[in-house]
C-alpha cells in the first residue's frame, strides 16, 4: 500500500480518517461542476461515508497533497463478487482549483501503481454522462467503455475499463510487463 509518494511539490498518499470532512467537500466541489442543476441531495452523509471507505481493510482512499492541502482523491477496491484480479475505481477527483497542472495524472499514477502492486489486471469506472472534461481525462490515459456493460437508454453513467500494464520492476505478467493501458475516460486533472 502507498504510504508515501512524493513527486515534484505533490505528495500522494494514504488518506487518514481526520480528514473525512475535508475529503467529503473537495468532493462535493468537484462534484458539483457537473450536475447542471446542482448535486442531487440525499440522505447520504459524505463525511461518514469517506471514514467508513478509508477505514476499509479491503479498500484504498488515496490524496493528492500540495502545500499541505488535499487537492486530490481517489478510492478504488475489489467490488464485491468480482475478479480479484478486478479493482474498482469509485471515486476520483481533484479539486476544481487545481485543473490542469497534473494532480489527476500523477493521483491516477498512484493508483496505477498500487493495482499493479496488488496484481490487478483490469480496472473499472462508471462516470457521469454530463461530466465531458472527466471522460477526457479518462479516454487520455487509456480507458476505453467497458464492452460487458454497454450503455443503456436512460443511464446517467457511462462504465469504462482499464487494462493495467504489468509492473515496470518486471514482476507480474512477463507479456505484459511494458504493456500500454489501451482500453477509453472521468474526474478532472
């Protein structure tokens, strides 16, 4: 698991439970670029859901900090009844403030890493339909839509797929190793 990952003035790291709420609200920040008319209200409390997510054995809540701020989350872990060789990538997002300087692609990095640590082969996403400049994103890094679960009429999400390339240390899938990720798309850099 990364503890640690320092790259340029961004560090990548694992998310500690005291910071739920400042996790929760980049969230809803980032979050609330897309939904037109504002993020759908539930009875969801976010802050609670992110300490339960980060506090899973079984699961991984990265952040992306720069001058001691979070500016950057993903959490990702097997879903039940897959692969184990299949890792979900359920949230992904980095703070609105910080498009466009290369958060979401170092975070995105991260994650790769620890996939191919943990010996995940594919990876898998869903993204809002009406967030463009997250399927950008996505589609840059070789996610591609997920071919056992096509869009229907009516879907707010569309379901991407990632192939994870074998690890660069040369452990995993020797046909793999060096492999590129082709597969197309969703949060935002």
């Amino acid at each position: 698991m990364i503890s640690e990952r320092l790259t340029g003035g961004l560090v990548v790291r694992t998310a500690l439970p005291t910071e739920a709420e400042t996790i929760a609200d980049l969230h809803f920040r980032a979050r609330s670029t897309y939904y037109p008319d504002g993020v759908p209200q539930g009875d969801v409390d976010w802050a609670e859901a992110w300490r339960g997510s980060i506090a899973r054995r079984d699961g991984h809540v990265l952040c992306a900090v720069a001058q001691g701020r979070i500016v950057g989350i993903a959490s990702f872990r097997t879903p039940e009844g897959s692969s184990a060789e299949t890792v979900k990538l359920f949230q992904f997002h980095v703070d609105p403030g910080h498009w466009r300087v290369g958060i979401g692609t170092v975070l995105h990095a991260a994650c790769v890493e620890e996939w191919q640590a943990d010996g995940k082969r594919t990876a898998t996403l869903d993204v809002h339909t009406g967030n463009l400049r997250a399927q950008d994103f996505y589609a840059r890094l070789g996610w591609a839509p997920d071919p056992e679960n096509p869009p229907e009429e009516g879907d707010h999400h569309l379901y991407l797929r990632y192939t994870v390339p074998g690890r660069a240390d040369g452990t995993g899938d020797a046909d793999r190793t060096g492999e590129a990720a082709v597969t197309g798309g969703a949060a935002g850099e």
